[in-house]
C-alpha cells in the first residue's frame, strides 16, 4: 500500500461503488488503484489523464477525506448540467450506447446530446436544449477524452482474395517473389498490351 492509504482502502471502495457523484467515484477508483500498490503513471494512462492528477486526488483525500475528492464549489453561472445529467452521461459512457437501444458501438457528442433531450423531456414532459459545447464540457470534466473509432475491416476480407493480390504484387516486384500460382497468371496474361509510341 502506497502513501498512508492502507487504512483507507474500505472507504474507498465504498465511495467508488456508492457516492452518488460520478467524479468522486471515479477520483475514488484511482485513489484506490495506487493504494493498491498500481504506479501513478499506469494509473493515469488508465484513466486517460497526466499523472499531476492522480497525485492531486491522492493528496486531497489523505488530506480532507471525500471532499478532496469532490470540486470545489464555484463562482459564477450554475452549471448547466446537475449532478443528475452528469452521473446519467458517466453511466452512458461505461454501458455504451447499445445498453441505451443506439444502433451504433460508440458514443458520440451529438448521440449524448440526445440522449439528455430524451431524459429530460421523459422526466419534465418538456424539452431542454443543451449545446453541444456543454455536453462536450460534461464528458471532459467526467475524465473522458473523445477519439474517432478506427475502423477494421479485416474481418470481412476473403482470405483467398487477398492470398491472390499478394501472389499478383509479389510477381510485379512489389515484394517477395514467388512464382505466381496458375489462376494469377492467366488472369494478368489474359489482357492485351497494345503499342503505344513514346
């Protein structure tokens, strides 16, 4: 155990499982991580944030218990999202959007715009707009850091297909070079060649 947070271990795992603010539970699991012995810098990389970070939320709590974890009240305009929103978008996020009849495998900001509107006009018979710029704000402040999915489509590739293309490049010197199978060769001797002047 790392730090002095043997003892707080219990409680940790307690705020992460049942504190009703999303981002206490989630400083709580990384707090945790490192009392369990995880480096900070895993720790970070797991959560997508610079190390600096986990040490904060580590000193806070040894310092001021939950409230460390939590923000600091601010001053000026009201968030436009409460505690409510927030912890229903940090759900969102872990379940993903399937859990939530979306037909696609990942959220979108657009998608968890929606997906507000939807609670809202539910819960108040009415509907609130919130901006795309609050809601990205939102998942920001949650931790999360929005990537474009990279798509892979090798699953859905013919295997004799591409065996073939790499016989057929290997043959015109683009890499090594067997001999090409029979198919290969009569499908690039079937062509004509022309003339041309130069």
């Amino acid at each position: 155990m790392a730090h002095g947070l043997a003892e707080h271990v219990g409680d940790l795992r307690r705020l992460m499982k049942t504190d009703p603010d999303p981002r206490v539970r989630r400083r709580a699991q990384a707090v945790l991580l490192v009392a369990q012995g995880e480096s900070v810098l895993g720790v970070a990389r797991l959560f997508r944030t610079a190390p600096h970070r986990i040490r904060a939320w580590r000193d806070r709590y040894l310092e001021r218990g939950r409230a460390g974890l939590a923000d600091a009240p601010r001053t000026g305009r009201p968030p436009k999202l409460g505690a409510g929103e927030r912890a229903l978008l940090d759900e969102a996020l872990q379940r993903g959007p399937q859990a939530y009849g979306w037909p696609v495998s990942t959220w979108s900001i657009r998608d968890l715009q929606e997906l507000l509107r939807q609670h809202h006009q539910h819960r108040q018979h009415r509907q609130v707009a919130v901006s795309i710029d609050t809601v990205y704000r939102a998942v920001r402040g949650l931790g999360y850091r929005y990537r474009r999915p990279r798509h892979d489509l090798k699953h859905r590739q013919d295997a004799d297909a591409v065996a073939t293309a790499r016989r057929a490049l290997a043959w015109l010197g683009k890499g090594p070079a067997p001999s090409p199978a029979p198919s290969t060769w009569s499908t690039w001797t079937s062509a004509r060649s022309t003339a041309t002047r130069t």
